[in-house]
C-alpha cells in the first residue's frame, strides 16, 4: 500500500504542476481597445501560448456565423492569405488556411480540424487542433508543425466575452525577434478585425 500511496501522491503532484504550467502561468503582454493580450511558456517548446479576450457586442450566433463562413473568415485572421472549407461532418469541421508571414519567413499554411460545443449556458466552444498530415504538403509553403486551442463564446447580456487561445509550433526557421512579436500581433489584430466585422 506504501508503493501505492506514493505513486498516488506523485501522479497527484504532477497533475497539478501540469495544470498550473497550462492555466496560471500567464503574463499580460498587452492590453489596448479593449483586448488582452496574455502570453504563457509551454514545456518543451521555444513558442510562447497566447490567450486574448475581448468583449464584443454581438450575440453567439452571429460570431459563430462569422467563423464558419470559412471563405470571409480569411479577411480578420491575421495574416490570413486565403482559407477553405474542406470537409464537415456535423459539429466537426476541417479547414485549410495559407498564412503570408512577413520577410523573410517562408509562406506557412495549415490543416485545422475544428470541433464545435454548445453548453446549455448559451456558451460555444469551437476546439483547433492542427492535423498536418491531412493533406499533401504543397509547394513553397512550410506546413505548421502543431496547432492546439480554442475559441470560446460567452453570452454576457447583449454582448458575448470572446477567448482565443493557441499554441503553435510553426515548423521551420523563424527569427526570435518574429516569433515573440506574432504571439502578441496574431491574438491582438485577428480580435480587433473580428469585433470590427461582428459590430458593423
């Protein structure tokens, strides 16, 4: 029992390390037109998390209609070249998105499954994974090795408290310098252009 115990206490100890690594290791690294922008550390990755929350005065509905019309939803992503729709299967959806990084970084695209929950709250959350190997790379662009994170919709009165938060590995070389600044502008710039669209 002595073995059994300790190996409890240990697994207990770890899960808690791992969750307080994940959810509580956030710094404010921006916070302007009423978006903020956090960054955490991940183990083993030299890419920093980011979580930006806004509030925008559209209700659910309209912002997942704004997220699922793959095609336009190009035009607030930062950075976004051009996306498509390439299969949905009920609450799950795949896209694929080709990004022009600024010089002298390679084009990266990606392939994004998307899963999609509704609670009985109102709430609504849309789950990104990257999924790589769903299509054949495709010429002069560098596939992002891993994506993990999510969007998520909060019903508050007429308005809806938005969260987009994601780790990426994007494959390849990418200067510091870019990489610290894209996990501030890519959070910051996709919730300013997405609140500009939902409160037209």
């Amino acid at each position: 029992m002595g073995s059994l115990h300790r190996i409890a206490v240990v697994c207990g100890l770890t899960t808690l390390l791992a969750a307080g690594a994940q959810a509580d290791d956030w710094q404010v690294a921006k916070d302007a037109d009423g978006i903020k922008i956090s960054l955490s550390d991940v183990a083993g990755s030299k890419y920093k998390a980011y979580r930006g929350v806004t509030l925008i005065k559209a209700n659910v509905a309209k912002l997942r209609a704004l997220q699922e019309d793959t095609p336009a939803a190009c035009a607030w992503i930062h950075e976004c070249k051009t996306q498509k729709l390439l299969k949905r299967e009920g609450n799950e959806s795949w896209t694929y998105t080709q990004f022009s990084p600024p010089w002298p970084v390679t084009p990266r695209d990606s392939v994004l499954h998307v899963t999609t929950t509704e609670d009985s709250d109102g709430s609504l959350t849309r789950k990104l994974e990257g999924v790589p190997k769903y299509l054949p790379e495709e010429k002069g662009f560098v596939r992002v090795a891993q994506v993990e994170g999510f969007w998520k919709f909060v019903p508050k009165g007429d308005s809806t408290e938005v969260t987009y938060q994601v780790h990426t590995e994007p494959g390849g070389s990418v200067p510091s310098w870019l990489a610290n600044s894209f996990v501030v502008d890519a959070p910051f710039n996709t919730l300013k252009a997405l609140k500009a669209k939902a409160e037209k």
